[in-house]
C-alpha cells in the first residue's frame, strides 16, 4: 500500500526541515564548488592561449593558441609581439609543407598527447621557425595552469621553455 500523507505516522512528515531559502543557498555553494574545480581543471591543460619569451631578454615574443584536434594537441603561432617582428614574414627556415607560410598562423605545435594518468602531453613536435626544425615536444603545466614547460628534444638533447598563459 503507498504511503499517503493520511499514513504517514504523526513523527514523519513529507516535508524537510530545510526551508526553501537554506536549499536554495546549499544549491548554490555547491554549484559554485564545482564550477571552481572545473575550473582548476580546465586550466591543467595546455589547451589555450600562451605567450613564448625570448630566453635571452624576457621579451615576449609571440602569442601561441593550443587547441585539442580530436585528442591530439596543435598549436599555432597568433601574433608576434616582438617590436622588431616582420608582421608579414613568412618561415623561410622551415623544410616541410610548412615552408615559405606566413609566420601568422603557422602551426609549430603538432600532435601532442595526454600521458595517460598525467598531467603531460608527449608524442609531439614542435617547430622553431627561426631555424626551422622540429623537435620531440614535452609539454607539462606547471604553477596551477598559469604557466607551461614546453620541452623540444633531440634523442638527449633539449631546451625547456616556459610560456606563460594569457588570462
């Protein structure tokens, strides 16, 4: 037999001791937990927008857009930012189809993949327009998301770089 309110025991009630105000409240503290932890989430990924150095002046060089193409990481060049940068250059350096294509746009990032069960994304390359080689890439956010370890090797040999993410 279903239980009516008629039914019920005089000790049980159908209704809560909350009132509407105190579950609304609760609601809301818990949808903002969530949206902070998405958002700390969201941001341990190298999906986004990014600003390289020059390692030898600290001056930015150029912003990087990393987006996720199917499960795999690319990345191209959106602007230069360097005083002197020729706006209108183009990678004359570079050997493979991506020779002689304007330096805006040009995809240096290639193919990176998240290492299961981390917060590293490898299998890539990377492409350094000024002398036009690619390297084996390793990219791991560091500093809550705010900043990018981005690796270019040669079997041993290598140099990190840290970009800093556009807010």
């Amino acid at each position: 037999m279903p239980l009516s309110h008629s039914t019920l025991p005089k000790t049980w009630t159908l209704e809560t001791d909350m009132s509407k105000p105190k579950i609304l409240k609760n609601l809301l503290v818990a949808a903002a937990v969530m949206l902070a932890f998405a958002a700390a989430q969201a941001q341990m990924t190298p999906v986004g927008n990014w600003h390289s150095m020059d390692e030898k002046t600290g001056e930015l060089k150029s912003l990087i857009v990393i987006a996720d193409k199917g499960g795999a990481l690319n990345g191209h060049i959106d602007k230069l930012l360097r005083k002197e940068a020729d706006q209108k250059g183009v990678c004359k350096e570079c050997s493979d189809d991506r020779k002689d294509k304007p330096m805006l746009g040009l995809e240096i990032i290639r193919g990176a993949k998240q290492v299961e069960g981390k917060e590293v994304w490898e299998s890539g390359k990377i492409l350094d327009p000024e002398n036009g080689k690619e390297y084996t890439l390793r990219m791991t956010p560091i500093d809550g998301g705010k900043k990018l370890e981005v690796r270019g090797s040669i079997a041993f040999f290598g140099r990190t770089q840290t970009w800093v993410r556009v807010q």
